[in-house]
C-alpha cells in the first residue's frame, strides 16, 4: 500500500495541506475534494486503489478543511486559485490528469480547459456546476440563495469551458443523486466538441454520499477505482 509523502503549498493567507503519493513514474494526477466536512483523506483509498496500477497522484486540503488553515472568507473562486497552486506540483512527464469531486466538479472543468495547465484528462464524480454569480461570493446566505435559484447551474461557465478541452472527459453521476442535477454532465458531454473521448457513466442505486457508497455498497470500491484508472491511466 502506498503511503502519502505529507507538504504543505503556499497561497497568499492560507498554508495548505497536501500529500504525494509516488507510483513509481511520479504524480502526474491531483484530486480536488467536495464541499462540507470533506478532506483529501476520505479518498485516500482511491488513490491508492490508482498507485497500485501505476498512476500517482496529489491531494490537498482545500482551506477551511482537513488539516489546511482558515484564516479568511472562502469562495469557488478561492479554491480554483488553490487547486492552481496545487498542479504546479505535478510532475511534468506523461498525461496530466484532474479529478473533482462534487463542489470541485466545476473548478476541475475550469482547469483542464486552460491550455496551459496541459491537463489531458479529466474525470469528474457527481460534479457540481454554479452560475458565475455565486462563484466570486463569500460562502454564506448570499452564496446559498444564488444556489438555491431554480435552473441557476444552467448558466455555468464551465458548458463555455469544456468546448476547449482536447483530452480524455469522463463524468461519473450517481443514478440516486438528489443533489446534483443529471443535466450537468450531459451538458457538459454535449459541449465538449473538442475532446478526445467523452464518457458518462451511472452508477445505479447510488446517491451523492460516494465515500458512503465506498464504504457500505458491495462491489462499489472496486467498479469506481476501474473507472477512475480507466479515465486517468495512460
């Protein structure tokens, strides 16, 4: 098993924490955790599920999360400037790839479709996407109302976006999720005319909770870590 070799990144205020995990030919992989009380721990397991197939990778803790500090107001645009700071870690060599995971799903979108983050290939789990409305915004009331508008996600830059990607695009909805609206990923397939492949996969009788779906539905670990290597891999 593979242990993660712990440091910390910079950013303005905030000190981040963050962990490699070496494959044998480096990390060329980073994963962006959810919103709430997650952190790059709860996806530990995956990543080692990756590094025992030879794809190594790099997590953070967004700030306000995990071991990571909080000392100002968080946003989406915050944490994009965060995930930034973070893929300057990545080694060089091979294909580069991004994970996001739900609140994640759309900065990951917004990296990758930077030419000069050379990101080859992205996969999103039940990713989210926001109206540019909320992304600058303070998390709190102001943030949640924006969210909370019927339809508001329809407006996300990340559908203008993903029309620039070139690489490998896999989006991964749970076929249960109340959370995040289908629509997001076949939106994001249908835009994304440029893209080497394009992939959306359901994962039937599964909500939005995954790490949950990791722990308690059998057979679910070992489906999503075929997927994930399947997306990311060489």
């Amino acid at each position: 098993m593979s242990t993660p070799q712990r440091f910390d990144i910079e950013t303005g205020p905030e000190t981040l924490a963050a962990d490699r995990i070496d494959a044998g030919n480096g990390a060329n992989c980073l994963l962006l955790h959810g919103a709430g009380t997650s952190h790059r721990a709860r996806w530990l397991a995956l990543r080692q599920a990756l590094a025992a197939q030879g794809v190594g990778s790099i997590a953070i803790d967004f700030s306000g999360h995990g071991e990571s500090s909080a000392r100002t107001p968080n946003s989406l645009a915050k944490r994009q400037r965060e995930a930034e700071a973070a893929l300057a870690h990545l080694d060089g060599a091979g294909p580069r790839a991004l994970i996001g995971i739900s609140m994640s799903g759309e900065i990951a979108v917004r990296l990758a479709a930077e030419p000069r983050n050379r990101i080859d290939r992205l996969l999103t789990l039940v990713g989210a996407a926001y109206d540019p409305a909320a992304f600058e915004l303070p998390f709190g009331p102001a943030f949640t109302a924006v969210l909370r508008t019927p339809g508001s996600w329809r407006a996300s830059l990340a559908f203008k976006r993903i029309a620039q990607f070139r690489g490998r695009l896999t989006l991964v909805r749970g076929a249960e999720d109340k959370v995040i609206p289908a629509g997001i990923a076949d939106t994001l397939a249908a835009r994304a005319g440029l893209a080497e492949r394009v992939e959306v996969i359901d994962l039937p009788g599964t909500g939005h909770l995954l790490g949950e779906a990791w722990q308690n539905q059998p057979g679910f670990a070992a489906r999503l870590s075929a997927i994930a290597l399947g997306a990311v891999g060489a």
